[in-house]
C-alpha cells in the first residue's frame, strides 16, 4: 500500500531530502496548463501628466494596446513565450514613438545606432546585438544570434553581415529617421538639455517584453535606440544579458532607464537572483533592485514575471510606459 504523501515527505525532510520532494511538486505543477501572461514596457521616466497632450497620450496607449495584442495572440494559440516576446517588441521598434527600431534617438554625429537582447528562460539560451544600422527589428536579429549562431554578442557590422547571411531584414539607415528625433538631437547639440528632457526617453528609453505561456515557460526581451546624443560606441544595459534582460525557470524581467547604472547593479539578474537565492517575493525583489539603482544615482525601471503569473511594474521614475494582458485582464498605464 503507498503511504500518505505526508509521511512521505516527513520521512524525506528527517533524511535531510524535502528538497526533493519539492522539486517533484514544483514539476508537477509546471507541467499543467498555466494562464498565459504577457506584459511590456516603452520606457521609464516620461513626461509630467500635464505636459502630455491627449494626441501624443492616445498614439502611446494604442501603440502599447497593439503590442499587448501581438503577443497575447501567440500566447492565447498555445505559442510559446519566446515567440510572444519578439512579436510584442517588434511592433514596438516599428512604432516611431518609442525609442527603438524606427523611433531610435540620434547619436551626436547623427545615425541611428540599435541594441536587443532575448533569453529563453526554459533553456537559458540568449542572444543579443549592439550597435547595428540597418537591422528593421534588431529583437529578430537577436533571436538568431541566440538560435542560429553559437554566440551570445555580436556588435555592429559584424551584426549586420551576420544578419545579411542569415535572412534578417535589412533596411536604409533613412528608414529610423524622423523628424522629432532630429529636432531632439538638435536641441541636444545646442546644450538645451532642460528643454529637451521635457521627456526621459529623449535621452534614454527602451522598451521590452516579458511573456509565460501554457507550458510555464518564460522568456524576456528588450530593444533600444540607446541615448539622443551619444558618442564613442557608447552599449547601454538593454543588450546586456543580466542587466537588462533576464530569464530563467522562476522569473523573466525586462528593465529601461539609465543604463549604465542599470549594467553596475546587475538588475535583471539581481530580480532573479533575490528571488531563488533570498526567497523574497517578485514584488519585493524588484523594489530592493530599483532601490539600489536609485542609490547609485540611476532611474528607470523593470517589468517582471514569475512561473505563478505573478507581474509586476517597479520603477523610480515619475511613470513607465506599460501594459499586461492575460484572458482576464487587460491594462495599459503610464503614470503610477
């Protein structure tokens, strides 16, 4: 006759093995169907709520709805969360008013230079790219570098003739020009910061996914077009596996906001990491991560996702361009 599931963990926890027994639950629990979840981000540190004009409030919310839809889509039709994360960014970087893809700020000697990173959290597999010109959706190229290459990184040119092989759209460096972008650089160049940081993600914004599907499991991604007025190469954290992008079994987060102290705190893999090393709930692990960015001097902010479903929306910043969307639920937001 088996025993009692609770004496057999009784008998398990005195042999020092309870650990086991959980992690037998654990995958017991992950292999029944779960609530499809996608959430993202179009950055952090926006516009005072009076400064923002109903036209330019509705063009955010519809472009933030439509990428809400992309990968809810794929998730609802059993696809997989790495799937819904690149649709979901994709429709972003096309939308010039998010600052990725089509809407990326100017560097200071007047290109358009793109970063993306996405990891599979069932795998740990990543991909990411930096500095590339001509990549319609750099997300897409990202996914390849981590798919069809046996790199992690690749950064510029190289990027771009590995994009070239490999069948990623190509497109002419006037295809990420728009005006209001250049007027921004142009600003920039004539040192009127304080006008032209009437909004954050003039000078830095990003914007990212993060996605669980039916079989449980997680992925993230994030995509950006850097800061309006950068020089010397400068990466920020948003290709940056760990610090701008995270996923594994338990969590997956997507961050935006001041990148270098983004890269210094380690955030993406510092949500993580308080979570399975300090056993602190996702709320509370993101708000301890933005905390210590917050300390460094930084802002910004990180969606996040746990195998529960669990989202959420952590930032320092006055608000963060976001959304989620599930079966049951469905919100887009900009202030707090």
């Amino acid at each position: 006759m088996r025993a009692p599931a609770g004496l057999v963990l009784a008998v398990l926890a005195a042999a020092g093995l309870a650990g086991a027994a959980t992690g037998a639950e654990r995958s017991a629990r992950m292999s029944a169907p779960v609530e499809p979840v996608i959430a993202i981000h179009g950055g952090a540190g926006v516009i005072a709520r009076e400064s923002m004009t109903p036209e330019r409030e509705a063009r955010y919310r519809a472009g933030l709805q439509a990428a809400l839809d992309a990968g809810h889509a794929i998730l609802a039709r059993g696809g997989s969360s790495l799937d819904a994360v690149e649709a979901a960014v994709r429709v972003l970087e096309d939308d010039p008013s998010f600052n990725a893809g089509r809407g990326a700020v100017f560097t200071w000697d007047g290109r358009n230079e793109l970063d993306a990173s996405i990891m599979d959290g069932a795998t740990r597999r990543a991909g990411a790219v930096a500095g590339v010109q001509h990549v319609r959706n750099p997300i897409t190229l990202a996914r390849a570098v981590m798919e069809r290459s046996p790199h992690v990184m690749l950064t510029g040119a190289g990027a771009e003739d590995f994009a070239l092989e490999r069948g990623v759209e190509l497109v002419p460096r006037s295809w990420f020009h728009t005006e209001h972008r250049w007027q921004q650089l142009e600003r920039a160049r004539r040192g009127e910061k304080a006008a032209v940081a009437e909004h954050a993600s003039i000078y830095f914004g990003t914007v990212g996914a993060v996605a669980l599907d039916r079989e449980g499991r997680l992925a993230a991604a994030t995509s950006t077009g850097g800061m309006t007025g950068k020089r010397w190469g400068r990466v920020g954290d948003a290709p940056l596996i760990g610090a701008g992008t995270w996923a594994d079994a338990q969590v997956a987060v997507s961050a935006t906001g001041d990148g270098e102290y983004f890269i210094r705190a380690g955030v993406a893999k510092d949500v993580a990491a308080r979570v399975e090393y300090a056993r602190q709930p996702l709320a509370e692990a993101a708000r301890a991560t933005i905390g210590t960015v917050g300390e460094l001097g930084g802002s910004g902010g990180v969606i996040a996702l746990d195998a529960r479903g669990t989202v959420v929306f952590e930032f320092n910043s006055p608000g963060m361009f976001r959304g989620v969307k599930t079966a049951t639920r469905q919100d887009v937001a900009i202030w707090r």
